[in-house]
C-alpha cells in the first residue's frame, strides 16, 4: 500500500499535520508510514486479505519536514457525519503505537463534503450578537461561585446580582449539573425568575446558561425543561460527554444557544509533544454544532499561549459555510486584564471571569459593574486608571488586582 507518497497533492482528503518523534532506531519515514497505515487501512504486518481495488483507500504521508509530517486521508474512508468514526481512524490507536515516542495532531483540515454533513452551529456570533442586542463589544459574563455547594436560592441571588451589576451572562459551572444541594429544574426555574426580574430592572437582555451536563437522554430532558421554561442557552461539558452526544443534542434543533466548556481538554492538548492540539479541539467543537467554546485567554490562570488568538480567529472566519463560534476567554481573569486581552483578541469574544467579579472587595454586583466599566473604558479608547477616576467600582478591582 502507498503509505507514503510524497509527490501526492491532497484534494477532497480529511488533512492531517502531526508532530512525530519516533521511537529509538526508526526513521520518521518509517515511523510517519506506519501511522499512516494504522489509521487508515493497514496494520502491523501485511496481510492477505488485501485486495487491489483497495489502494486508493491508503492514507498517504505527503509531507515530511523535520518532525513535522503531513497525512492525506481519502474521504472514502470516513462515514460522513460520524465524529466519533473520524477520530477513531485520525486520532485513535496512532497515539498508543510502539513505534512513536511522541505524537501530537497540531491541526486537522476537513474537506467541504465532509462539513456538510454536520450541522455547524446554530446561531453563532451573529446570532448571538442579535439576541443579546449587543452589537460591538466583548460580552461579559460570570460563572457563579463557589463553583459546587451554594444551595439554590443563594445560587440564583449571586446570579442576580451578577446581571444587576452589568454581566450580559451568567454560567453554572463545569462541574454543577443536578446535585442534592443545587437540583437543575429548581435552579433553572429560580435562576431564570431572577434573569427576568434582571432584566426588567436594567433594560438589558441578560442570558443564564444552565449546566446540561449529563447522560445524553436526561441532556436532552433538561434541555427540553430550559427551553420550555424560556431559557436561551445551554451549556455543555463537551469532552466528558463525548461527540456523538454533542452531534445528538445539537441534532434535536432545540432553540437553544449551546456553549462548550471543555474541561478535561488539558490531559491531551497540555503536552506539545503528544496529543491533541487545542485548535483541532476547536474545529471539532464548531462542526458539530457547538455556538461558544471556552478557548483560553493566553493571560489568565490556565495553560495557553499566542496560539489562543489563532484558534479565535479560525472561530471567527468563514469555513465552508458553516456559522463563526464565539471564542470563550476564561481562567483567572479579572478587570485588570480586559485591556491587554482585547487588544490580543479583539471585541468578538465573550469574556468570563468568576474569581475576578465574586471576589470583588465591595461584592459581586460591583465587581460585574467594575467589569463592564473596564469593557467600555477600552471601547471608548480611554486609558482604564483615567475612566476609573470617578468610577468607585472600577477603581477598586484594579487597586486589587492591578493592570497586567
Ligand atoms: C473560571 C472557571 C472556568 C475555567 C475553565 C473555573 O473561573 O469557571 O471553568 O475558565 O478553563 O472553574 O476555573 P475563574 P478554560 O474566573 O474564577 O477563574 O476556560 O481554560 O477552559
Ligand atoms: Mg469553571
């Protein structure tokens, strides 16, 4: 089989770069070739069960440059609109071979055939943009705090107080769903009373994103409950839940908005030697129909560099039709980071930040407040310690925390 050809010039082929470092003794052409083989067609050893009319079916490595090796997948290998079938052929046993030391898929390129067969998202930055009524600036946003424990009624005020103050969002967090202490259809039912009441008194469109994270089914039963009880969003853990339940709820056309965490992402995307890159993570998340993913904020407390602001941009260009994805920065984040952030990732971000308004010295509604005014300094192009002069809230989230 033609496991490598480097003259072959990929057309409707799923495309590949991988960093490989092969084990002691082989060569990286050997070594590319027998990933190559394992994730399409072959195995180990020949076999002779091979038949001729199969050849054109081979993964063909068609670039070697250092460590860095390109792989062309024919599209006749794939179920069109079966994620989970794609990453089992270009991101499964490769990674467990003997053969490689380390392994890293840095990027994945999906033919036009192949997006049309998933759904994409539903509403994407535009149609996020018009039910928020928030044309240009970051959206802000807060998840509530402490992220498990508060019973429901202390859950909703802190919600409240969030939107009071100026958040346009606020999350559950990764790790809530339908504990004893916080049950989902009373904590939807109060958070959503309080989003109205939010809403009435501020004249602001205010979104709630319910944590869904569970068994597919009992997702798609809470989804069913937000959008009865007129919720807008639901959030989705999307690595813990796996694809095939992302494809299932997006599939059921809820009117809902879905926003992706991707807690857990890190125990493959953290190595730059092995793994699953962040950027891969994120087409994945936009092809099968995810409206807003948590992509990392270079600056915040998670790992994550300069590539963040690659991966918000592919969110937001066009890819064979599909709608954009709304990047996600999250992790640490607090007022004094805004300026430096927007200027790295422009305004078409919803910025997320629980420590950062929860742990405001003068409470929650002052620091959603101290947020937003942080927002407007910067596009309104005034230099922040300037805009804070006057503004109480604003002044003390830097004192705290300073401008980084
Ligand atoms: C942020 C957060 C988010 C992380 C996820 C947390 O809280 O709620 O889940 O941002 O990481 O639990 O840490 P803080 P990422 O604002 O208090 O840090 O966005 O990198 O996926
Ligand atoms: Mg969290």
């Amino acid at each position: 089989m033609p496991y490598i050809d480097l003259k072959y010039k990929p057309d409707e082929d799923i495309v590949c770069e991988f960093y490989l470092e092969p084990s002691k003794g082989l060569s990286i052409r050997k070594a590319a070739g027998q990933v190559a083989a394992e994730s399409s067609t072959g195995t180990w050893t020949r076999v002779h069960t091979e038949e001729p009319y199969m050849k054109k079916m081979a993964a063909r490595v068609f670039s070697i440059k250092g460590k860095r090796i390109k792989i062309a997948y024919p599209p006749e290998l794939f179920e069109p609109g079966n994620m989970a079938q794609i990453l089992s052929s270009v991101a499964g046993n490769i990674f467990g071979m003997k053969s490689i030391k380390n392994l890293r898929l840095m990027d994945i390129r999906f033919p036009k055939e192949l997006v049309k067969a998933f759904h994409g998202p539903k509403y994407g930055i535009g149609g996020v943009r018009k039910i928020m009524d928030v044309k240009e600036r970051p959206l802000v946003g807060t998840i509530v705090k402490p992220k498990l424990g508060l019973k429901t009624e202390d859950h909703a005020e802190v919600a409240y107080r969030a939107w009071s103050g100026g958040c346009d969002i606020v999350k559950d967090d990764e790790n809530l769903s339908n504990q004893g202490f916080n049950p989902f259809l009373r904590r939807v039912l109060k958070t959503l009373e309080m989003r109205d009441k939010a809403e009435q008194e501020t004249g602001e469109k205010k979104v709630y994103m319910p944590n869904v994270t569970a068994e597919t089914e009992e997702m798609l039963r809470r989804m069913k409950f937000i959008e009865d009880n007129g919720g807008r969003y639901a959030m989705v853990d999307i690595i813990t839940c796996g694809f095939s339940s992302l494809q299932t709820i997006r599939n059921k056309e809820f009117e809902l908005v879905l926003h992706a965490h991707r807690a857990m992402h890190a125990a493959f995307t953290r190595n730059r030697k092995h793994g699953i890159s962040m950027m891969t993570v994120a087409k994945l998340a936009r092809l099968v129909g995810m409206d807003q993913l948590h992509i990392g904020t270079v600056i915040g407390k998670m790992e994550g560099g300069k590539e963040v602001i690659g991966i918000a941009d592919w969110m937001r260009d066009d890819f064979h039709g599909l709608k954009t994805a709304f990047p996600v920065c999250s992790g640490g984040l607090h007022p004094g980071h805004v300026p430096r952030l927007m200027k790295m990732m422009g305004n078409d971000i919803i910025i997320q930040a629980g420590g950062g308004i929860h742990g405001h010295v003068m409470g929650t509604e002052s620091g959603a407040r101290a947020m937003r005014q942080v927002v407007d300094s910067v596009m309104e192009d005034v230099p922040v310690k300037e805009y804070a002069k006057g503004r109480k809230e604003l002044a003390a989230a830097i004192r705290k925390w300073k401008l980084v």
